[in-house]
C-alpha cells in the first residue's frame, strides 16, 4: 500500500507544485521582511485575534442561551448489550446466541430484545432515539414515547419509523422476508416498490422479495471446473477475476438455508418483485411471540443467563468480523469459513471483506460483491457494489461492463454518496470502450447535473 | 557550492518539483552574513530558501490561506534566532525542522481549536492555482480532507514522506525524532489514511486501491 501511497503524494506534489510557480506570495513576505530588517528585527505576526474573538463571545453566548433554554443535556442516547456496560459506539454488531434472547437496553428508555441467533448493529444515536439495523433475524422493540423521539430500524430494505410504540419485526436476508407484528402505537413502513404505509396496533405485515431470483450458497461440487466456472461467469460479466469455490469432498448440510436457484447475476439487476400481504388486525400476538410490557431489566436478563448452559463458541469468522479483521479472516480461515462468512455476514461486513479482499489481491473480491448484490438487493450496500464491480472492471480493463455497472448504480441511487463519481466514471467508461455515442450522452447528464464536478473536463472534451 | 550540496540532500527524490529552486549561496558565508547585520541578509536568505520553505508549507498544511504568514513566521523564527546555529553547514536541515516544527504547531491549534475557525471559509482558496484542472484541485482537497483527520505527528510524517517525497532519514530529521519513532509514526500514518479515506470518501479510497498511476495494483 506504501508504494500506492507514494504515488498519491506525488501526484498531490505535482499539483501543489502548480500552484507554487505562482510567486506573489513569496513576494509579499520578502517585501515584508525587508521592511522589517530596515526597521526592526522582524517579530512573529500576530494570530488573527479579532474574528476569533469575535466568534467566540458570539459562541459562548449562544452556548449559554442553549444551556439556559435547554431542559435537557444535549447528549445522544447510549445504549448497553446485556451484560456489558453502556456505550455509544456505532455500527458494532450485536448478536444473541442461538439458544436464547439478547436484550439491549437504551437510555431513553427504549429497549429491544434481539431473538435467538438475531443480528443487528446500532447505526446511529441521536439525542432523541436511535438507529437500529437488523441484519438477520427477529427483534422486539419497545420505543418509549417522548416530545420528540425519532426512532428507526432498518431491516434490509425496509425502514419502520416510530415515535413510541412496541413491535416485532424480523428479516430473513436468505428469502429476503420482512415480518411485523405492530403490539402497541403505530409504526411507518418504507420498502420498495410500495409508498410508506402506516401500521397499527393489531397490524402485521409480511412482505418477501423476488424469492425466485434469490441466490444460494454454492452447492457442494464434485466436479468443480465447469459448474464453478460458469456460475462465475454469470456472476461477473466479463473480466473481472474470478473465484472458484472450495471443492468438497462430500455435500455439505445447509440446514439453516433453504433450497434455491443457483446464483444469477441481474444484469442490469431487476426491480424486486414483491409479495406483500398487509393483514387486518389480530386481537392478540400470540402468546409466545408477545413481548413483554416492560423492557426485561438488564440486571435480570443477565442473572438468568447464569444459570443457562454456556452458548456454543462463535464461528471464527463471525469473531473476525466483530473485532474487524478482514485480512485475517480471508489470509487465515480456510474456504470453507471464508464462504460461511460471505454467506451468512452483513451486508456491511461484505463491503469491507470486499475491500481487504482487493487489497490483498484476493480473486474472491468480485465474488463477494456479486453476493452482496444477490443477498442484499435493493439496498445501499448492494447499490455500493454494483459500483465498486464497475471501479473492478473499470480497472481490468472491461469498460463496457464496468459501464453496464456505473450504469446500474446511477439508476439505483441518484444521489447515493457515489452517484457524482459513477456518473463521471461513466463517461469515462464508454469513451474508452469507444462508444461515442453513449459516452456523448452520459457526458451531457453529467455537465446537466455536475458542471463543475471533477470529471467536467472530461466530459467537456466527450462533447467537442 | 550550491546549498543542497553542502547539505548533502539533493531534492531529485521530491515528487515533481522543479530541479533547480535553491540559491546558490553557500549556507556558512549566508549564515556569517546573516550574523553580521547587513541589511541585505534577510533578502538573501529568503532568495536562498524562501521557496522551499513554502512548498514545505504547502505539503504539510495543503492550499491554506495561512500560509503567507507561516511562511513570514518561519524566517521572523529564523533571523531572530540565527546566532543559535550551532554548525552553519546545517542551515538547510535546521530551517526545515523549523518549518515542520511551525507547521505541526498550526495544525495543533487547529485542532485544539476544531470548531473556532481562524478563516472564514469564503477565504479558502477554490482551487490552488486558476490554472489547476477542477479533477486535480478535487483530488487535492479530498486528500487533505483525509489529513485533516490524523494527528499531527502522523499527518507530518505522511506528508514529508509520500507527498514531498523524502527519504525515511530525511523526514525523521525533520521531523526532530528518531528514525525508529519516524517509522512508527509513519506506518500508523498509512493505516490511519487509508482506514480514514476508506470511513470518509469512498471514491478516494477506491481511486487508491485502483489507480493504475499510482502504482502496482495491490
């Protein structure tokens, strides 16, 4: 990575070096200096203290104001895992055992009981609620109302907005299948292909995506070269490196997954097909799936954890990825954990694999972003993937497919946080694939949106 | 004699600044001039150094509106403490520490200070120079909005390093530390840049990994 960063620098050089060519500055300080030694020995120039004190007496006043006005310290919720003490650490995943509930427990007074061998991350915490994503798995969620609470959980692509309600909501990311069981309040509903709808009391929904088009781990191999090599095929479209799975002797049991088609590339990926089903109220959960009326103390949840059996260990993978070794996940654990993990990690977990895994050269990076984009459709994380196999293919060369991706990206998120970089790359991609035409019309979107992005120039000369 | 030979430290290893930017006074007689008051001295020494001493600046800090008067500190500093050089040959290295030293401090008061700016942000110059390309001057800020990020030690070491392109003795000298710590700070310069670029801005983080200019692919 050095000699990359070296490169870096020195491009940063050569531009800074542009700018110093221009010599007024240095004229001005050496008149300065001059002048100085003709009259006194040169002294130090002051800082500039009037604005600085200026905004300051403004910043203390309105700090006083906001302390006087303010019923309530300004401090974002924190929240502590059962068993753990309180912390505000972000986008850390949380995971229960398979054998019981995990309860997290949050200042405000909301809570949420993670069920057996859920996972979820808190994404974000403000001063009136908090984020919560749930990667997998099902989660009941006691929000306590206040003046101005903003709460969410996010469950694939799905978001439930609430102020102050109790609910059960769950996501399968294997069959891409969202549940919600609304217990008390109401509850907003974002997902795709349908406008927000609310839920309430009594209201459940159950919703799954495109299940036909679902993608499954790769199926044991006996014969691995053909099967691999075409499965991979449609994966990446062209020359994007290419991983073959590990081959195994014998089939490997997959209780936990159900059976579905061989894994597909989408490309350009479908819109989701959904199933949705909004049920008219129940009078009652049922019995086991209510949750408590009040949030389980923490104090209890954890002394009765004592007297459970100790929880099986946790998959090596799973705990690299907690503690945030990717390289060590993918260079130490044989492919068969690697492949666990692609199959059964977050979204945002497989970004970061993807990453390292480019790092480190590892062919599987292209693989672990199709999956990603297969396992996790329709979200950012696979919209970010989509972008990131076009930088691949980009880079290997392949322009007209890292277009069809760029392409596929820009469709997806229009003002995602790579949309100004796609778009631009975009251009760049079906000129030097040679196709002017397309190149001529990406051009003009990109000056119509960003005349003064980064790639102007480039699409400026597209034009001419 | 000119300067960078007595000093020993030729700048051909610097990335992409032009061959020929020192004076070609010699750094005892520059140094004996200085210490004998003659009124011409100041100018001189900023003739000798004064460019090299902004592109410093410029690598450590990025485009920064302060610059002018760091540059103006840095040889106010030097003059006034001038009668302290121990060995004159050293001029060059010696004025290099100050510099780095003067910078580091900047960024320091930055920080400390984090959300009192000094400078309104309508003083913050759009692009380095009118004749810099949008892509180039974008790829500038981004970096530095990285740098930004580290600590000044690392983002020091960064920046003599990879962007004015000094070899590990060299920067460690002008860093004022050993070359051990130099190299400490420099390899959590590399993670925290690229753990930073990758937290921050994607697209630079992606253009690192990929960028076929910069280097062999990883």
């Amino acid at each position: 990575m050095s000699e990359r960063l070296e490169g870096l620098g020195a491009e940063v050089a050569r531009i800074q070096d542009d700018a110093l060519a221009d010599g007024r500055r240095r004229a001005a300080v050496r008149r300065q200096l001059v002048s100085d030694a003709a009259d006194a020995p040169p002294e130090l120039r002051p800082a500039r203290w009037g604005p600085a004190l200026a905004w300051a007496g403004a910043m203390v006043a309105i700090a006083l104001a906001f302390v006087a006005l303010w019923p309530r310290a300004a401090v974002p919720v924190a929240y502590r895992v059962e068993g753990e003490a309180e912390s505000r650490l972000i986008d850390r995943s949380v995971t229960a055992t398979v054998d019981r509930p995990m309860s997290i427990a949050f200042t405000d007074g909301s809570a949420v009981r993670l069920g057996p061998s859920a996972r979820a991350r808190v994404s974000q915490l403000t001063v009136d609620g908090a984020t919560l994503r749930l990667e997998h798995g099902e989660a009941t969620v006691s929000v306590r109302h206040r003046t101005a609470t903003r709460w969410s959980v996010e469950a694939g692509p799905f978001v439930v907005r609430v102020t102050g309600t109790r609910f059960r909501v769950g996501w399968r990311p294997e069959q891409e299948s969202f549940d919600l069981a609304v217990f008390e309040g109401e509850v907003r509903v974002d997902g795709p292909d349908a406008p927000e709808r609310v839920l309430r009391s009594g209201d459940e929904m159950h919703r799954t995506l495109a299940p036909a088009t679902l993608p499954k781990p790769p199926p044991p191999i006996e014969d691995p070269a053909p099967a691999a090599r075409e499965r991979i095929q449609t994966v990446t479209p062209s020359r994007a490196p290419t991983y073959e799975p590990p081959v195994r002797a014998s089939p490997r049991p997959s209780p936990s997954r159900p059976s579905a088609p061989p894994l597909e590339l989408r490309l350009p990926p479908k819109e989701p097909s959904a199933e949705a089903e909004l049920k008219p109220a129940q009078n009652e959960p049922a019995p086991e799936a209510s949750p408590p009326e009040e949030p389980e103390p923490i104090a209890e949840a954890a002394s009765s954890d004592a007297a459970t059996e100790a929880a099986p260990p946790q998959p090596a993978w799973q705990t690299l990825l907690v503690e945030g070794k990717h390289r060590e996940l993918l260079t130490a654990l044989g492919p068969d954990q690697v492949e666990q993990a692609i199959w059964q990690a977050g979204p945002n977990d497989l970004i970061d694999l993807g990453a390292e895994a480019r790092q480190l050269g590892d062919p599987r990076a292209g693989y672990i972003y199709s999956v990603v984009r297969s396992r996790f459709a329709a979200t950012d994380a696979a919209a970010d993937a989509a972008f990131l196999l076009g930088r691949m293919q980009f880079h290997s060369g392949a322009y007209q497919a890292s277009a069809t991706w760029f392409q596929t990206y820009v469709r997806e998120r229009p003002r995602g946080r790579f949309a100004r970089e796609a778009a631009g790359r975009l251009v760049e991609a079906y000129h030097q694939a040679g196709d002017q035409d397309r190149a001529r019309d990406a051009a003009r979107q990109y000056l119509s949106r960003y005349p003064n992005g980064p790639h102007a120039t480039l699409a400026a000369t597209v034009l001419e | 004699m000119s300067v960078s030979d007595a000093m020993g430290w030729l700048d051909e290893k610097a990335a992409g600044q032009p061959a020929v930017e020192e004076s070609v006074f010699d750094d005892a007689a520059l140094v004996e001039l200085l210490r004998s008051g003659d009124p011409n001295a100041p100018a001189r020494f900023f003739d000798a150094y004064g460019r090299y001493v902004e592109r410093l600046l410029v690598r450590v800090l990025g485009q920064d509106p302060d610059i002018e008067d760091l540059l103006h500190d840095v040889f106010a500093e030097a003059l006034g403490n001038i009668d302290k050089l121990r060995d004159p040959a050293r001029l060059k290295g010696w004025l290099t520490r100050m510099t780095v030293f003067i910078a580091r401090g900047m960024i320091r008061r930055r920080r400390r200070q984090g959300w009192l700016s000094f400078v309104p942000d309508e003083n913050l110059p759009d692009r380095p120079s009118p004749s810099t390309p949008p892509e180039a001057s974008d790829l500038l800020k981004r970096v530095f909005s990285v740098l930004n990020r580290l600590r000044p030690n690392h983002r020091v070491a960064f920046s003599l390093r990879y962007i004015e392109g000094m070899t590990l003795p060299e920067a460690a000298d002008a860093s004022g530390v050993s070359l051990a710590t130099f190299k400490r700070w420099l390899k959590a310069s590399d993670q925290a840049f690229v753990n930073g670029a990758r937290r921050t801005d994607q697209a630079l983080y992606e253009e690192l990994l990929e960028t076929p200019r910069w280097g062999r692919v990883p």
